[in-house]
C-alpha cells in the first residue's frame, strides 16, 4: 500500500484563492447516479452507483465528497517498475472496484450566472483488495444558464496508486427547486477509462 503523499500544493493553491474577495456558490446537494464504467481497451464495461454530496460552509468555503462503487478492469499507464512486474506476473490489468473522496473548496463568481472553483481532496482507491490513499487537485467552471439548465467543466488530478488527470463533464435539469436529474462523463487519462452518469439530486439550499 501507497503511503499518504505529503505534497501541499492543493492546498495551498486553495488557501491562496480563498484571499480573493469574491462570492461563494451556493448549491448544496446529495445525488443518487447509475454509472457505467467503459474501459478505454477491449475488457468489457463496469456497471455501478455513485454517491455524491455538497455542503456550503462559511466564508465562501464547501465541503464534498463522492463515492462509486463499480468493478472495472482496465489497464492503467504504470511506471516502468510497476509495468514490468506486472507483465513478468501476466497481469496486464488491474481490477478497480472503487474509488472516491473527501475534500474542501472555494468558489467565487466570474458573472451573476458564472462560477469559479478550485478545491483540494484526499482520494482512495480499491483495486484488487488494496486500498490506496493520495491527494487530488480541481479546477472548474460551472454556470447557470437558466431557472433549470446548470452545466459544469472540471479538470482535476489525483495522485494515488496511478498519478491520473481527468476531465469531468455534467448537465443538470432542475425539474423544481428540491429535485434534478444528472448526466455526467469522466474521463481518466492514465487509468484509462470513462464513466457515464445518470444522477437524481436533491438539493440541500
């Protein structure tokens, strides 16, 4: 098992962001997804749930987490070490089961409908009974185009047992100010694969 990385990066980036003077976005709510999993190779796609949550807090700061439960096999982009072994073994693949994490963000407006967010997280991983720990990085955009369309971009990197960049992509419709249906993708650099989401959200606010 990877020991937890001590990089402050993340953090720091958001300690420095939290100094600016601007608002914080105001979008508290759990949410309930059915995700498929597709490996990017030939192995055949992971099927699941997820759990996401978000909860303002003071001073422009939130909190967030989120949880998916999906067996994918994949074949992630390893060190040379890590490769090498692996094929000497004939274990090309790796078995992801699941995979989340805990974090602390801060959110400012660009626009009245136009939003910023960096955030830091602790991350874990399960792959194959093994539980990997390590530090995530995000970076977003998220904007209001009406009472009941919200679309949101994020860029995000996290450091566990593979290093991975990824991109997240979601559209929501508000059907009333508690309720919301979620379509969301994500997609993994080095662990190469994808998800593709349908949530159904309460909101909190």
């Amino acid at each position: 098992m990877k020991s937890f990385p001590a990089r402050g990066l993340p953090a720091l980036l958001c300690a420095l962001f939290a100094t600016l003077p601007f608002a914080a976005i105001a979008d508290s709510h759990i949410e309930l997804a059915a995700v498929d999993a597709d490996p990017d190779q030939h192995h055949g796609n992971g099927k699941g749930f997820a759990l996401y949550w978000r909860q303002e807090l003071a001073s422009n700061w939130y909190a967030f987490g989120d949880y998916t439960r999906a067996t994918v096999r994949t074949e992630p982009h390893l060190n040379i070490y890590e490769r090498s072994v692996r094929q000497y073994f004939n274990m090309p693949s790796l078995e992801l089961n699941a995979w989340g994490g805990l974090g602390l963000g801060h959110a400012w407006d660009l626009s009245r409908n136009h939003r910023l967010y960096l955030a830091a997280s602790l991350q874990a991983s399960d792959y194959e009974g093994d539980i990997d720990t390590g530090l995530g990085a995000h970076l977003g955009w998220q904007a209001q185009w009406s009472e009941h369309w919200q679309t949101r971009v994020e860029f995000n990197h996290t450091d566990t047992f593979v290093r991975d960049q990824g991109l997240l992509a979601e559209l929501t419709w508000r059907i009333n100010p508690r309720w919301g249906l979620s379509l969301r993708t994500r997609d993994h650099d080095e662990w190469d694969y994808s998800t593709y989401e349908l949530g159904l959200r309460y909101q909190l606010d």
